[in-house]
C-alpha cells in the first residue's frame, strides 16, 4: 500500500487560506485541468490545486494527488473527469469530488471534521477513513473495498450499504444497489504502487508578508 509521509515547514493555516487543498506527486501521459473559466491547462508534477479545479485524463493517462490538511490521496486513471472541492475550517479541509466519468482510487486519512464524499450523477460514497476503487459511467457505479467501510448510497433509491475489504458494490440509474465478494481480477491496476523508493517533493510558497515557506512530501 502507498505510503505517505507530509513534512510542514510553513505556515498551516497559510496554505489552507489561498483555497490551495491538494497537489500532483506524480503524472503519467496526458492529464489537464481547468480552474473557473479559463482554459485548459497541463498538469504537472507540483500542481497546486485548488478548490472547483476540473481534473481529466485522456487514454493512458494517471494522476495521482495528495490533499494538503491529512494524508488523503486520489489516485484518477485514465479517460476520468472529475471536480476537486474542499471547505475549509480552522484545521481541515472537508473534501467533495464530483466524479463525471471514469475510475478513481481514494485513500483517506481520518477525517477531523466531516466525510469524504465522492458523488457520482447515481450514487453517493463517504467515508471518515479507509482506501477503495469507484469506477463510474453514466449508468452504473462500481465500489470496491480495500480497507476500512464505505457507505455507498444510491441516490435513485435511497438504499444504502457498508462496503468493506474484499465487498463489490454496484449502483445502478434503475435504483438497484447490490453488493458481492470481490473478484481479484477485477481490482483495477495501480500505476503509482510501482515498488520503487521513497521520493521527496518540495513545494516553495510565499506568505502574504513575502516570507518564503516549504511543503515537502515523502511518498512512495
């Protein structure tokens, strides 16, 4: 499992007040994103991401980002659109991705504050702490638990369900919502759990006084 170590050489509450809430620790092929109106932008290793940013992925493409309140990754794969937001508190970030299209992995650190929340145009998945698969399309949602317990709510419906390691889930635009024991075969592929050493990412900020400040992440 992907491993995460954040060192903060800045200013907490800096970071959290520009609405910056989760940066890019490593790109694959092709991924863009846009923010408010503007145009389509590259992403790059370090990107900054703030709150309403659209993230997508072409063929082959991966993006793996890291929020910068805990230790949450989400990992996107390719051919996904999605929409990163994050309300803040005083020492949190309460994360909302609307996801279009496509397959995402989320592994959420324990959340101070409120749930994670991954809305779908079907179904509803939050969590205060754990590491799963969703895999969307117009008229269905996959989950697929790794660790820890999802409540997956079909939005048609209403019905809801736990999903824990090793359970399926999927929720359907008909309302349907059944859950499974997981094939293994169909656990999709993590380009990031490459089994390679630790990395280092230093990101430089400048505070409203102009002192220069640092974020740097270990990760593997």
């Amino acid at each position: 499992m992907i491993r995460i170590i954040i060192t903060y050489i800045f200013i907490f509450s800096y970071a959290i007040s520009g609405e910056r809430i989760a940066i890019a620790t490593k790109i694959i092929g092709n991924a863009h994103f846009v923010r408010g109106n503007g145009s389509k932008s590259v992403i790059k290793k370090g990107q900054i991401f703030e709150t309403g940013d659209i993230l997508s992925t072409k063929k082959g493409g991966f993006v793996a980002l890291l929020f910068i309140d805990d230790k949450t990754a989400l990992k996107i794969k390719e051919n996904s659109k999605l929409t990163i937001s994050g309300k803040r508190s005083a020492k949190a970030i309460a994360k909302e991705i609307k996801l279009e299209r496509g397959t995402l992995r989320a592994i959420v650190g324990k959340q101070k504050q409120a749930d994670f929340v991954i809305r779908t145009s079907v179904s509803v998945a939050s969590v205060k702490g754990t590491d799963f698969w969703i895999i969307s399309n117009k008229s269905s949602d996959s989950l697929i638990g790794l660790e820890g317990k999802v409540e997956f709510l079909n939005i048609i419906s209403g019905e809801l369900l736990d999903i824990t390691r090793g359970k399926t889930a999927i929720s359907s635009s008909s309302g349907d919502l059944r859950s499974f024991k997981t094939d293994p075969k169909n656990i999709p592929e993590d380009p990031s759990d490459d089994g390679k050493d630790e990395q280092k990412l230093e990101i430089e900020f400048e505070d409203a006084s102009g002192n220069k400040k640092t974020l740097v992440i270990k990760y593997k």
